[in-house]
C-alpha cells in the first residue's frame, strides 16, 4: 500500500514475479494477518456500522440501545457536530503543513547534508525517534507546561508584545495545532527522510552540468524525486491528526477547539449516546478514506498504490 | 595565454583529497573539434581531472580556461561544458524528451522541441521520446545521455567512461557510434576512459595518465609506436621490455644495448637515455622467429636463443612465448597466413625484429610498470 511504498527502500519498478511462483503457496502466509484483522478490525468495524443505526431503547435505562435502522442518527450527529468535524479536518491541515514546514528542511539536513557524515546523521534520526521513548501523554502535558499563562514562553511573548495583554496560549487553537504538529513531526520527517536518502547525488551533479542553479537542482530534481515521501508523509500525519483528540483535550478548551475524536470520546464514555458516537466514528472514517482517495489522485503518485 | 584555438586548456591544476594527490601539476591543452582521451588506469586521476573541467570539484591549485576564457571559479552550472556521466545520471521522474531538454530549458533556448527532436534522432532514439528512463536498456540509456549532453551544443563535451557499463559487444558498436556523432556534430569531446582500445580505436589525440600524471600524449599510432615510459609501454598494448646496457653510441645516430650478452640497436632518437642502464623494448607483433639456420635480415636485432613455452593459436594470430635464458620472457605473435601455428611447443628459436621497431626507455623503471590487467576495473 502507499505508506509502506513511502517509507520503504524498494524502488518503485518492482517487477512481478512469473505466474507459476505465485501459485497459491503464499495463502498460509496470510492467515496470521487475516485472522487478526478479521477479529480487531472487521468485526469492531460491523459493529460499530450497525451501533450507528441503534434507537433508544423506550424506557430503557441510560446507555440502553436496541438494533435498528435510524438513518437520522446521521442527519443528527451531522447537524449536531459539523463545527468539530471541519475544525478536526482544519487543524489536521494546518498541523500537516507546519509538519511539511519544519520536518522538510530536517529530513533534507539529515539525509542530503549530512550525507557523508554517517554519525552525525544517527544522531539526529536519533533525536528525532527519541521523543517516543516517553509517552505521548506526558509529552503532550509537557506541552502544557511550557505553555502555561505562567511559563516563560508566555512570559517572553507578553515583553515582546507579541501576545495582547491578558492573552494566554493554553486552551486556544495555537496550542491544539501546536500539540499536534508537535507530536506528528517525526510522521512526516522519517518518510521524507528515506526518500531523500535514496536520492542518488549524481543526480543533482547532472543538473548543475545542464545549467541548473542549485536551487533549480532542487526544485527541479530534488523536490519530485522527494514525493513520494512528501505523500507518504503528509498521509501518516493528517489521519490521525484528523482523528486525534488527546491534545484536543489536554491542550484546547472545551469550546472552540474541540475536535471530532474529543467528541466521540465523551458520547462513548461520558453521556454514553453510542449511536451518535458510532455514526460519528463511521463519518471520520469514511471522510478520511475519500480525502485521502482524492489527495493521492491529484498527487499522481500511481506509484505509490 | 589564453590560445583562441583551444578549446580546452588546463595549466597546472593540482588536486589533493588531505594527503592523497589525485591530480598533480597538470598540464594539457585540447585544440577545437578533436576527439580527445584521457587513458589511464583506476584511481590514475582521469575522472578527477574531468570533473574539475566541469566544475564539480574545486582544483587545490591551478588554472582552467574554456575557449580562451578563465572558468577556475565558475560553477558547473555557468560552464559552457556538459558531461555524459558513468552512471547516466538520467533524472528517472522525466521522460526521455524532457532529459534532454532539461540543459535548453534552463538556458531558455528557442525552439527546444525542434532541437531535442533532432536530438533524439542522432542518436536513433527519434520513438522513444515519450519513454522515462526505466524503460530503456543500458544501450538506450547511454545514447540519451549523450543526446542530453550534446543538444546543448557545449564548447567540450565530457564523457566519463560512458561505455564502462555495457557489454562489450554494444560498447565496440557504440565506439563507431561516438566517433560518428562527433564527427557529424564537431564538437570537442574529452573522454576518460581505462579502455587503451576504446582510446585508440575513437580519439585523436590521447594523454595517458598515471599517478595523477600525464605520462605522454600524442596520436595513438605515435604513443603506440613510441613509448617514451615503461608504463606507456605495457599499458598501451603489450611490450616486450628488457634490461640493457648502453655500451656504444655509434655515428649513425644508433645506441648500441648489451642484452644478457646479445647487441641490440636503438635509433638515438628512439632511445630517452644514451648512457647506462636501459629497458629495450619492443611490440609482439614486430618479432618474427627464426628457427635453425634462418638468417636474419640486415638492421634487425636478433636475440636467442630461447625456447617456445607456450604456443595458443587465437584466430587472427598466434601467441608464442619465447624464454631466452639470461634475458627474460618474449612474447611474440604471428600472424595467420597458413593457417596454423609454425613453431612447435618446445622448439629453440632466435628472436629477430627490425631495430628501427626498437625503442628505449629509462632504466630506472620497473619492468611489469602498468601491466595492470584491464579487465579488473570495477
């Protein structure tokens, strides 16, 4: 699939292997697999489709739900929640372009400039992998900290008169779009990485013999030899940014920065209204598979697929 | 200084990698519109030199001009050169058009689809247009990367061993192939390669490099016929190189050469010392044997007598090895006019060649120098 294709070291002109090699001796291969996702994603996934479409129970108790076909739950959940739906989908783009921002010139850094600098280069793969090392809660927390109306960002903002008198970081959509592009960043680094890596430097040496200036180089060979992890890249962060909703929480207030994962959340586990939260659950779904349909047409990276 | 007849002028230029010199103190010039070779073998600095004409490494010292004007400071991208690389370096997200346009657009040419066009068809890949790079084979490959360099029409043309990576069938069609194309187009080509045949059978002019060093330049048939190094010698085909003595300058301008107790006569302007010791060498294919009671003809050097160790019949010619005691193993080959070998495996034999085939170089130098076997190069 695509991300892999992204992330991997595989050239994109993989030739198929004759006919009589893929006879049917791959089938127990993928047992394991098929057993798994049968169990954990199929199965949630058609209940979670039919959970969608559940009533009231009448005079049942609260969280009491009996099968149906309410197609309004849709039309409801849609009403209900379309702000959280768009700003989810606006803070994953914004949060995508400032991963593409600050994760570009790194990944670049770290595989055409320190190319000939093998420790150097660990180094920083290293840094960028480290922060997974702790939990991404506490990380995120971390993130509260710093920008806490007491912290010293804040502070400094205020003396630079950035941020008007009485402004606050914390709970406001800067802080939400900063935790998650905080917390995606190595997302988008490591596939824009690998595809640099591959990048064979006589490349660049050929289009400077054919009067290219260096910036040329790059935005002529550098650039479309990088897309496929650019792709790769940008999908692994705005999935699940769409959906994220921990930093939503920890980092948002509960009004105009909440996002849709922070709804489904507390309809699941809080008000208990699991139709709403299934339909929900199923409209994320389905808009992230027809927005990343479209995104990887118009990318043209066939390729990649 | 500058030579408006040049295309190509290199003075002094010196590249050390720390404390490795890669290139040392070189000097060439390359008149207009000649085919020109850099031979030598890997690691002899060739690539090095070619590189710094077209700008991707940065002489330690030295001075480099292109049709008469200074380029030592200009980026590759502002050279009026282009390269053919080694690895075709072919930009595998463009199509074959698009490559070779790549060098026009930049320069915002007119008429760039015309040109690329007409590109495309010196080099008999008029359909392939449309194709990306993958689709081609090694043979395709190349051509496009020539077609990409020499549309711009670049005062020197660079090519880095561009036939190292095809078989050698396809690299002796694409050797007349070259030839043809600078011939049609006249643009000055400067190729590096490690081939002493695909140098000899293509270039006008060659330098044979070694240790960074030229050790001589000239026509092929000249460097051929006259090393003036050991290394030239057995690197330019194959020699027969012995040590002598020089006891005699005699007055009609011939050096006269003890060899393990045998007078053999260099012309003086053949030899490169006249005095002490001496390496006399001269080409297989100038020895003739004499077997019995063969006379030799007059003004030939006649050494022997050894015996026959090793007779391999190859077709056009068959390969003798003579061991002569005192003096070393001759190689000697005959060619094929009856059909068969004509000295037996084992047989005594004189050796006997026209003393103006002779020649000299300087008896400091190791024998076997440059009798690196080719065909390891990686």
């Amino acid at each position: 699939m695509s991300l892999i294709a992204g992330l991997g070291g595989g050239a994109p002109t993989q030739v198929a292997p004759p006919r009589e090699n893929r006879s049917r001796a791959y089938r127990p291969l993928l047992a394991p697999g098929l057993v798994y996702l049968v169990l954990f994603f199929v199965v949630p996934v058609g209940s979670l489709l039919a959970m969608s479409l559940y009533v009231k129970t009448p005079g049942g108790d609260l969280g009491d739900y009996s099968p149906a076909f309410r197609w309004q739950n849709y039309v409801d959940a849609v009403v209900n929640f379309y702000p959280q739906i768009l700003r989810s989908f606006g803070f994953a783009a914004i949060a995508t372009v400032a991963c593409l921002a600050i994760g570009y010139p790194i990944a670049y850094a770290i595989a055409v400039r320190a190319r000939n600098l093998p420790l150097v280069q660990n180094m920083l793969l290293i840094l960028v992998v480290a922060p997974f090392f702790t939990s991404f809660i506490l990380r995120t927390i971390a993130w509260k900290m710093i920008l806490a109306d007491e912290g010293w960002v804040v502070a400094a903002l205020h003396w630079l008169q950035v941020l008007p008198e009485g402004g606050r970081l914390t709970a406001t959509p800067f802080a939400v779009i900063c935790g998650l592009t905080y917390n995606f960043l190595p997302f988008m680094i490591l596939p824009i990485y690998a595809g640099l890596g591959r990048l064979d430097p006589r490349l660049l040496e050929a289009g400077a013999d054919l009067y290219a200036t260096p910036f040329t180089c790059f935005r002529k060979v550098t650039l479309p030899l990088s897309m496929p992890g650019v792709v790769g890249g940008t999908l692994l962060v705005s999935i699940p940014a769409a959906g994220d909703y921990v930093n939503a929480v920890l980092l948002g207030n509960n009004t105009n920065t909440a996002m849709i994962g922070q709804v489904i959340d507390q309809r699941f586990f809080r008000i208990l209204d699991y139709p709403t939260a299934a339909s929900l659950s199923v409209i994320l779904m389905v808009a992230i598979l027809l927005l990343v349909s479209l995104y990887i047409r118009r990318a043209g990276t066939e390729d990649l697929l | 200084m500058a030579d408006p007849g040049a295309a190509l002028e290199i003075w002094g230029v010196t590249k050390r990698f720390g404390s490795f010199t890669a290139v040392d103190d070189l000097d060439l010039t390359i008149p207009r519109g000649e085919f020109f070779a850099l031979l030598g073998p890997s690691g002899c600095g060739k690539t090095t030199t070619l590189r710094m004409v077209a700008g991707l490494e940065k002489p330690t010292a030295g001075l480099l001009s292109i049709e008469g004007r200074d380029v030592t400071g200009v980026p590759p991208h502002r050279r009026p050169v282009n390269t053919v690389f080694q690895s075709y370096a072919l930009f595998p997200h463009l199509t074959i058009a698009e490559n070779v346009a790549f060098g026009l657009r930049r320069k915002r040419e007119k008429e760039i689809d015309t040109r690329v066009a007409e590109a495309l068809e010196l080099v008999e890949l008029g359909g392939m247009a449309q194709r990306r790079p993958s689709q081609l084979s090694g043979g395709q490959q190349q051509r496009v990367a020539l077609a990409r360099a020499i549309v711009n029409r670049p005062a020197v043309l660079l090519l880095d061993e561009p036939l190292g990576a095809l078989d050698l069938k396809l690299r002796r069609q694409m050797q007349l192939e070259l030839k043809r194309i600078q011939t049609e187009v006249g643009i000055t080509f400067v190729h590096v390669t490690h081939d002493q045949e695909e140098a000899m059978t293509m270039a006008d002019g060659v330098a044979v490099m070694n240790k960074g060093r030229i050790e001589q330049m000239g026509a092929p048939e000249h460097l051929y016929e006259l090393p003036r190094t050991a290394f030239v010698a057995n690197f330019l085909g194959q020699s027969n190189l012995v040590r002598g003595n020089v006891v005699e300058v005699r007055s009609d301008g011939a050096v006269g050469v003890d060899v393990g107790g045998n007078r053999v006569l260099v012309r003086a302007d053949r030899a490169r010392d006249t005095e002490g010791a001496v390496l006399v060498g001269v080409r297989p294919e100038k020895i003739t044997m004499l077997v019995d009671g063969q006379e030799s003809s007059p003004g030939q050097n006649v050494l022997g007598p050894g015996v026959v160790t090793d007779v391999s019949f190859t077709g056009v010619s068959t390969q003798y090895q003579v061991d002569v005691p005192g003096v070393g193993v001759f190689g000697v080959f005959a060619q094929n006019l009856v059909g068969a070998a004509t000295v037996a495996l084992g047989a005594t034999v004189r050796l006997a060649w026209s003393a103006r085939f002779t020649f000299g170089v300087d008896g400091d130098e190791d024998v076997r120098e440059g009798t690196v076997d080719v065909d390891c190069e990686p």
